[in-house]
C-alpha cells in the first residue's frame, strides 16, 4: 500500500566542511572532521527502517569524505534511490568510475558564474572540464544547476551554464539563491528575464517542466506558494551530528535524534503547519510535496500538468508515458514500488537542494 507513513527522501550530511568558500553560504566550515563511516552507515539503516525511499548526500563538501563511493553503494543496497550534490572540484575520471560501480542514480553540480569572482569560484571555466567528464564517462545521471539572485554579479551566466549544460548531454535547472531561513529575496527585473530565457529553450520532459516551473514561477514573479510542507516527516534534513531537522534552513527544529525518531513523529512532523512555507525557496522538499500532491489527486494533478504544458506550447500531445503513469495513479495501485517508480518517471531526480549551499 502506498503510505504516508514514510519519508520520501532524506539529506545526510556527511561532513560539513568544503573546499571552497562561497560569500552566500551558510552551510559549511573549514575544520570539521568526516562523520565516521560506521556513524553513517547506521544512520542509513536507521533511515532504511522508516522506509526513506531516497537518500541525497550532502554537506558540506561531500565528495571529501574518504568513504562516499562505499557509502553510496550502503544507500543503494538498502534499495534507496541515491544522489548526491557536489561543487564539482572532486570530480576525476577515476571518482566517476567509482561512482558508477557503487550505483550512485543522479549527481548534482553547482555552478555559480562562467569565471570565478569574490563571491564564488563554482565557475564553469573552472567546471568545464569536469562536466565533459561526467558527460563522457558517467552512466549515472548529471543536473547542472545555475543560480540567480543575490551575490551574483552577472545574471546572464546562468543562462551561459544551462545551455553549455545541455549542449553536453546534462540536464539543468536555476536555483534562487536564499535570505535568512531560507526565504525569498526579491529578484531584479535583469534575473526574471534571464530566468524566462532559460525556461524559454528548456528541452526536459513534460512533467520535470510542470513540477519545477508550478513553485519556482510563483518566486520569481515575487508571489508566494500556496503548499503544505511536509519537512520532518516525507523530508528528514540529518545533520553531522545525526539530528533530524526540516531542512538546511532550520536546523535544530526538531532536533530530535534519528536513532529516536519513529513514524509517528515522521506523521506529526509532516502535518505541522510551517509558517515559513510561502516564500520558502528550497525546492527538494517542494518537490516532495508536489509528489503527494499528485498522490492525494492524482486526476487533478495530471489535469494541471497538461494544462500548464499547453499554455507554455498549444500544440502539446499527452504523450504515451504521461497518459500510462495516469493511470497507474488512477487505479490506485500505489506501492512502495510505484512510488519509486513515480519518482524516477516524474523527473525527481530533482530532488535536490537548488543551490549547492542549500543542501535541504
Ligand atoms: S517551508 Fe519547510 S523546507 Fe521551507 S524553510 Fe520552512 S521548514 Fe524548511
Ligand atoms: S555553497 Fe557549496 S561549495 Fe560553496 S561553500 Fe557552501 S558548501 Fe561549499
């Protein structure tokens, strides 16, 4: 039976340190130690025994655990979907390889600017390289995502890294670099038309546009979302000292241990209201909900993603995929499986933190 009784995906910090040093972020230290392997591979069982269907690791800087390939390849054992987010310096032939063997799903690389600036050295001059690594050996697959908003200085690189993205095989998305608490900050006319440009030449499937474009269309314009978050409960953020919270932005709330955490608190978390929702920009557990939203009605769901795809493009035909997925939904032979399944088809390998320093 399909089940709000478990969480959908989980963010597991492994170290909070990173290599670089971005102005904007709010989520890293220069000190701090791995969390030890052993720590972590009982948190993954932890979170294997509430039922968590996708882990995304996190930091931090991940890939400078000495231990991520064995860890992916832990994740993926428990049978979770499993990626990660990177600032991409890490990325070498042979780490790809790695990657590949232990099973890693979907990888997301932060790219801040086309050359490096006071701000961020997350450049794609510096990146480049990188990506046509990934492009060339990886057989997981790669987002690239952009930023717009405060701290970046040339708005129109966004748009340079999404189309060098998907000259390469990539996909890409634009994330909106956050306030305090991981709120709104007004962007300027410059950013909303770059954003426009971007969606404008966007080539991914039907329903990574529908579910995307629905939360992160409503910001941009400044206006808030009408959601239910669900963090807490469809979305654990496990911080390095094995906390869980709702996400990067309010860490410490709960606060509760994972080693204590049961599927009650996962259903009470989830059904508490949270009064930061509207203008709430971190997209992974928008996503999250935008999953249960299609479960809660399904018929509706698909309706508005037609609908939506249809004003952006007036000769769209529902394809083949679209319309099967319907009913699989309408028949309501929701599982565990199917929902994997959901999350795969739907293009949740967005299911990520929208910049790197987000992290959920
Ligand atoms: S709405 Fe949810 S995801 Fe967004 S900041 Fe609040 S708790 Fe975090
Ligand atoms: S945004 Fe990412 S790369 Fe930059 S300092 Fe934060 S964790 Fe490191």
């Amino acid at each position: 039976m399909y089940t709000l009784e478990v969480p959908i995906l989980a963010n597991v910090v492994v170290t909070r340190r990173c290599n670089l040093s971005c102005s904007y972020c709010n989520q890293y230290d220069n000190v701090s130690p791995p969390v030890p392997a052993s720590t972590l591979r009982r948190r993954l069982e932890l979170l294997a025994q509430l039922g968590t269907l996708a882990i995304t690791f996190t930091g931090g800087e991940p890939l400078l655990h000495p231990e991520i390939t064995t860890l992916v390849a832990e994740a993926r054992r428990y049978g979770a979907i499993c990626t990660l987010n990177t600032n991409g310096y890490l990325v070498t032939p042979a780490l790809i390889e790695q990657l590949n063997q232990a099973g890693l799903d979907y990888l997301w690389i932060s790219i801040d600017n086309a050359t490096p600036d006071e701000a961020s050295n997350k450049s794609l001059k510096v990146l480049d390289r990188k990506l046509e690594w990934l492009a060339k050996f990886a057989t997981f697959h790669v987002t690239v995502n952009s930023v717009l908003g405060a701290g970046v200085r040339h708005p129109e690189d966004a748009h340079t890294i999404a189309r060098r993205a998907r000259e390469l095989g990539h996909k890409s998305t634009v994330g909106i670099i956050h306030g305090e608490g991981g709120q709104l900050i007004q962007l300027e006319p410059q950013q909303r038309h770059v954003y426009a440009r971007i969606q404008g030449e966007r080539t991914e499937g039907v329903f990574w546009l529908a579910h995307y474009d629905s939360f992160q269309e409503s910001l941009i314009s400044g206006r808030p979302n009408d959601w239910h978050c669900t963090a807490g409960g469809r979305f654990l953020y496990i911080c390095e000292d094995g906390l869980v919270s709702y996400c990067s932005q309010r860490r410490g709330e709960p606060g509760v241990p994972l080693e204590q955490y049961t599927t009650q608190m996962v259903v009470a978390e989830a059904a508490k209201k949270k009064p930061c929702a509207p203008f709430c920009t971190i997209n992974c557990v928008q996503q999250v909900a935008y999953l249960d939203r299609i479960r809660a009605n399904p018929k509706q769901a698909f309706e508005k993603i037609v609908e939506h795809r249809r004003r952006m493009d007036p000769s769209f035909r529902t394809p083949l995929g679209l319309r099967l997925l319907n009913s699989m939904f309408l028949e309501g032979k929701g599982s565990r499986l199917w929902t994997k399944a959901a999350i795969l088809a739907l293009g949740l390998r967005n299911l990520k933190p929208h910049t790197h320093c987000d992290h959920g």
